[in-house]
C-alpha cells in the first residue's frame, strides 16, 4: 500500500516531468503559482485526541511538495515544538514552527509551561495561543458548564496572564489571542504592547466566539497586532458570503495588518496546503493583486515569525 507520504512525494515530482499541461489546468497552475513560497500558521495535524487528514510529517512534507515556505503546527492540548523538530526532518528545507496553547491540560495561563517550551530540541516552538477549546469565552459561548481557563476578572488581565505576556516578549515569541472575547483580545494586545512583545497576532478574529468589529480588529492593528482570516472549507453553504465578508474587512483594515491562514487539517476537508490555496484564489477572485497576496500569506507571517522577508 502506498501511504499518503510516499502519494504526495509522487505528486510532487508530476509538475519537474515536463508534462504538458492543457488549457484545463490553468486555474491549478494559478493556484500552485500562489501558494509557492507562503507560510500557513494554522495546522492542524496528528497526533491529535480528534480524527486529523494528516500528520504533523505529511502536513510538512505536503507543504513542501506544494513549493510553501513554512507552516506552524497547532495542537489545542499539546505542545508542538517536539513536532516541528521531526517534521523539519521530514521537509528539509521547510520553515516549520510549533506552539503551545494555553488550555487545561497545560496548566492555563502558565508561564512556565511557555518557558519549557523555548527549551525544547531545536528551538521551533514560536508561538503561544492564549487558551482556546478551555478559553471562558469559548466555554460561555458554547453554553457548557465545566471548567474553564480565564484571562481576566473584572476587566482586568490576570497576573498570570501578565506574566505569561512577559515570558512571550522575554524570548520574542508570537502571542496569538486564542478563543478570549473580542474586549480581552484587546486587553492582550495592548498589554503585549506595553511588555515589549513584538509579535502578536489576533486569532481567527472574525470567527466565533472572537467577532470582532471592524472598528476592534483597526484598533488591534493600530496597537502593532496582525488581524488573522483563516479559510477553513470552502465546500461549506455560506463560504462564498464568508469569503466577501473576509474581504471587505480585510480592504478596511489595510493588507499591511492581516494575515491569511487555512485552520485545516480536520479529517473531512480539503488537506492543509491544497485548502490554503483556495482560500488565497479565493481572495484573488475577490480582487486582491496578488502582490496583495503575497503581502497577507508570505510577508506578513514571516514578519511574524520572525524570519526575513524573501
């Protein structure tokens, strides 16, 4: 049995065999031509407590073999700098970056969880999610009732919060806002702000349960954050609606302060580096230049990441 690693290392060869590609393939050679040289920093992969389409090696050596640049692997229970470090392995030449988030199982807003973290092999675990799946406003919002971790009390940053924030600026991590409410996500940002940390980025801010306003996500951007769209499935009913949604936000905003992202590697949809790429003709469909383009999924994360721009 051939398995999806070895599949997708055939695939790759195809486009260096000289085959010559009908007029049928165009919208695949716009695609490719897109996706080369960008940097997703949504990921999901195995292994993983909930069914994934790939794992952390496939993912990465997929994303190779698309021509990619980089991918950050997220996993909202366990650290993925361990990853990361096998899966550069796996895609020599691949920027692969891991994390961790702040939920239950990693003892909430922990700093010391951060600081193991900057210890592990390799040194590729760079950013931090605040919490997600565990977050309060993801447990409110989904109207569950069990534990929870929080990052404020009456609209204040918890000291563990803060101190978490100073862990991230000490070793010039990326603070990604997580599953927090759209008025903590701020409070974070502008507390990243004050602490030095130079690298932040609001997670999915117009998805729920973050909605941010346009009016909020400008004000993140002004304070120095990045305001991330992810483009999960696209087979979905409302997708078109969401992606005009996405845009218009992202043309009010200014492609200098967004950051697209696929947040796929759910056993159902597309696979990681093929849904990204939708996602980016997507926004080329909704007239995006792809120097645009390459602003929101090439610079913009590599100047989060803290890698040069090329």
């Amino acid at each position: 049995m051939i398995t999806l690693a070895a599949l997708i290392l055939i695939i790759a060869e195809l486009p260096r065999a000289g085959t010559q590609l009908s007029a049928q393939r165009a919208p695949d050679d716009a695609a490719a031509r897109m996706l080369a040289g960008t940097i997703d920093i949504h990921v999901h992969s195995d292994p993983d407590n909930v069914p994934r389409s790939v794992d952390g090696l496939e993912a990465a050596t997929l994303a190779r073999a698309k021509r990619m640049r980089g991918i950050v692997l997220k996993n909202h229970y366990d650290p993925t700098a361990g990853l990361a470090f096998l899966a550069r392995k796996a895609a020599p030449g691949l920027e692969v970056f891991g994390g961790i988030d702040l939920n239950l199982p990693a003892g909430g807003m922990n700093a010391a969880a951060v600081e193991h973290m900057t210890q592990v092999a390799g040194g590729w675990g760079r950013i931090v999610w605040m919490s997600t799946f565990d977050a309060e406003n993801q447990v409110r919002f989904s109207k569950q009732q069990r534990p929870f971790v929080s990052v404020s009390r009456n609209g204040q940053l918890l000291q563990e919060t803060k101190a978490v924030i100073g862990a991230i600026a000490k070793h010039q991590l990326v603070l990604a806002t997580g599953h927090v409410s759209a008025q903590e996500g701020l409070m974070l940002v502008r507390e990243a702000r004050q602490q030095g940390a130079q690298h932040v980025v609001v997670t999915h801010a117009m998805n729920d349960p973050v909605a941010m306003t346009i009016a909020q996500m400008q004000e993140a951007a002004r304070e120095g954050a990045l305001i991330e769209f992810v483009g999960g499935s696209l087979a979905t009913a409302d997708a078109g609606a969401r992606m005009d949604r996405f845009a218009d936000a992202i043309r009010r905003i200014g492609v200098q302060s967004c950051v697209l992202s696929s947040d796929l590697g759910q056993k159902a949809n597309a696979l990681p580096a093929d849904g990204y790429a939708a996602f980016l003709m997507a926004m080329r469909d909704r007239g995006f230049s792809e120097a645009d383009i390459a602003r929101m999924s090439r610079q913009n994360p590599a100047r989060l990441l803290g890698l040069p721009n090329q």
